[in-house]
C-alpha cells in the first residue's frame, strides 16, 4: 500500500486566508488604536475604537474573502462545464490534446497516449481539469471556509491589541499596544512560515517591516491632528 504524503500545498486554501486576517487584524486594530490613543484620547474612546476596528474588520474580511473566492469558483466551474461540453464533442481531440501535455511534460509520446487513454477512461473531467485547467482538490476555490477562516483570523489577532489597550494606562496605551503588536506579529510570521514550509526570516523580515511602518505613520497621523483639535 502506497504511503499518503502531506505537502505544504493542501494547506493553502486555509492558510493563505487565515494568515493574511490575523495579519490584518494585529495590524489595522494596533494601528487604529495607537492612532486614536497618539491624539491624546480617554480610555473609553480607545476601547470603543478598537472594538468598532474588531467587529468591522471581521464583517469586512469575511465578505470580501468571501466575494473574491466565489468569483474564482464561479470561473472554475465556467471552465469545467465548457471542458464537458468539449469532452462529450470530441472526446478524441481532448484525448489528443491530454497526450500533448504529458509529452511537453517529458514523457514519450507512445507512453503519453497510453496514460492519457487510461486517466480518461478513468474520469475524463478529473484529468482535464487537473492536467488542463490546474483545478485540483488541493487548490480548488472554497468561499464559506476562507470567509469564516478570513473572520475568525481577523477578531483572533485583533483581540491582541484591544485587550492590551483595556489592561495598561491610557498615557503608556500607544507603546504597549505597539509592542504586543509587533510581538504578535512576529509568532503569526514564525507560525505562517513553519505551517506553509517557507523561510522563516524572510518572513519576519516582511511583517515586522511593514508592521513598524504602518504603526508609526498612523501614530504620526494621530499625534498631528490630535494636537491640532
């Protein structure tokens, strides 16, 4: 019995939505809230702002995950019912044109033939779809989970810098909020690069870069227009 592997690349359709919300809600939430506490508001007005930053930014992800990835299922299911159509047309052409793949793949053309016969006899869709198209299991568009893991993601890593800026005073909030952020941050590129297979310094590098640029310029953007009420 042959041994199932598991790649990096079963994990993508989650990980790429998980990690990019829970990247935006550390860094938007943080920021909104440095923001608003570098222009010298109350406690108060820092909870609620990052609360409001939480539950919009969640409802935000989730619909336009949700919007982006139906539009990719909708074009993959164009595609594979414009592939049956073609299928039951001309089922030797396709088979043909299955056969030109494998051998621009390296195989000997004898060989290609016998491989594409056997798949398409096997499930012709699955093949072309696979081969043809690049539509797998592994890969292929799935809306409701990538809006709930876009959500979920999002409140999960915003909830990091509102229960910072609740717990310290309101005149150390924009620091200590920066500080868990960037601290956030960091085990979210640790945690993204090991799950997805990829470099772990290149990865903090990314996040820790743009995660201190986007924290200053709001901090800066507060502390103006605070001091110009």
């Amino acid at each position: 019995m042959a041994r199932r592997e598991t790649h990096y690349i079963h994990r993508i359709g989650w990980l790429r939505a998980a990690v990019l919300g829970a990247n935006d809600g550390i860094l938007s939430t943080g920021s909104l809230i440095i923001g608003v506490a570098a222009a010298a508001a109350d406690h108060r007005h820092i909870f609620l702002t990052g609360l409001a930053g939480l539950v919009a930014g969640a409802m935000s992800m989730a619909a336009g995950e949700y919007v982006s990835v139906s539009s990719q299922a909708d074009t993959e299911k164009a595609d594979l019912e414009k592939e049956v159509g073609e299928i039951g047309r001309d089922f030797k052409g396709e088979l043909r044109e299955l056969a030109a793949i494998y051998v621009q793949r390296g195989l000997a053309p004898d060989l290609a033939r016998r491989v594409a016969q056997q798949l398409m006899a096997r499930d012709p869709l699955a093949a072309h779809a696979r081969d043809e198209l690049g539509i797998s299991e592994a890969t292929a568009a799935r809306p409701v989970q990538a809006a709930l893991a876009s959500a979920a993601s999002f409140s999960s890593g915003a909830a990091l810098p509102l229960v910072t800026a609740t717990l310290v005073p309101t005149a150390w909030a924009a620091w200590a909020v920066g500080a868990a952020s960037l601290v956030g941050l960091v085990l979210l590129g640790v945690v993204g690069a090991r799950t997805g297979g990829a470099n772990i310094g290149r990865s903090l590098m990314r996040v820790v870069f743009w995660g201190v640029v986007a924290m200053a310029i709001t901090a800066a953007a507060g502390g103006f227009f605070g001091a110009r009420v």
